[in-house]
C-alpha cells in the first residue's frame, strides 16, 4: 500500500492538500489509495451529468436567443394587435415620458438584450460542456459556467442551477488534473 496521499487535492472536494495529508482539512475526507479510485470514478460521473444538463441548457438558450433576435419586430406586432393592450401600455409609458415610438424602441432593445443574453449564456454553457466532457481545460470550463450562470441572473432558479453546476464543475477539479499528474511515457517504456 502506498503512502496516504497520492494526489496534491482532495478526491472529495477538490480542495488542495498539504504534502503527505491523511485527511483532507476542508471536507475531512480520509484520503487513502484505496478510495482514490472509486472517488475518481464518482467525479467522472457527476462531470457528465455536468456536461448533459449544461449541453441541455446550451440548446435550447442558443435557439432562445435565436429566436428573440430574429423575431423582435415580431413580438412588438403582435403586441400591437391587441389594441387594448397596446393602448394601455402606450398610456403607462407615456406617463413615464416617452412617446410611441420610443416605447417601441424600448421594447425592441429589451428584446435583443434578452436574445443576446441567451445567446451569450448558451454558448458560455457549450464550452462548460465540452470541457466537462473532455476532462480538459478547466479554467476554461469554469469560466464558461460562471458566463452562463451571470447571464441568468434574471431567473432565480436559472442562478441556482448554475451555481449548483459551478459547485458540482469545481469539486471535479482532480479529474482534470489526473493527465498533468500522471508520469510522461516516451517511446512506449515505463518511466524508471
């Protein structure tokens, strides 16, 4: 059996750890070679669940975001076919000092805000994707996640999802890390 810690972060909570650590002094994980494996296999588990429901969440807030931009001067029509409707809006934003046509404008930039926003986020949320699924670049990752999770800063359970995601992308951060750890093999012989 080798020595108690193998690894410079903890299997658990990716947490990093002091040289020759029994414990982990964030989470108390007990670190041994035994569980090291099976907590590695755990985290590339919940690394794909990440990626799943992030490359889920890129889709549709990519077709969402589409759809706003190509569809503004859509929307503000068919707000406007409701003449009921319309006209109260009109009255309420006249009130607040703007004309027609700026209320119009108002509405329109709202719109591809909002589009460009989902797209951002989309595409923010691809790249936590793919870096989820390939175990690779995970600063890159993180930074994609964090982009997704402030871009829904609208929704409130849109931000608690994303967070939940950022929490569950930091504590794989030992995945990402197994290729950097592991001993540089050249021309096919075992490192002495």
């Amino acid at each position: 059996m080798s020595k108690a810690n193998d690894f410079n972060y903890c299997p658990n909570c990716g947490a990093e750890l002091p040289f020759d650590s029994k414990f982990c002094p964030d989470c108390g994980n007990v670190l041994t070679s035994d569980n090291t494996q099976a907590v590695t296999d755990q985290m590339r588990s919940r690394l794909k669940i990440v990626g799943i429901f992030s490359l889920i969440f890129a889709v549709f807030a990519i077709i969402s975001g589409i759809s706003l931009l190509a569809s503004a001067d859509a929307i503000i029509t068919a707000m406007q076919s409701d003449a009921d409707t319309w006209a109260q809006i009109i009255k309420s934003m006249a009130d607040a000092g703007y004309t027609e046509a700026q209320t119009i404008d108002l509405f329109k930039s709202m719109f591809v805000i909002s589009g460009a926003m989902a797209l951002i986020a989309g595409i923010s949320a691809g790249v936590g994707a793919v870096c989820s699924f390939i175990a690779k670049y995970w600063i890159l990752g993180l930074i994609g996640l964090i982009v997704a999770t402030v871009m829904m800063l609208t929704s409130i359970i849109g931000l608690i999802i994303g967070i939940i995601f950022i929490y569950l992308y930091v504590t794989c951060k030992p995945v990402f890390l197994e290729d950097k750890a592991a001993p540089k093999v050249e021309g096919g012989t075992e490192p002495q």
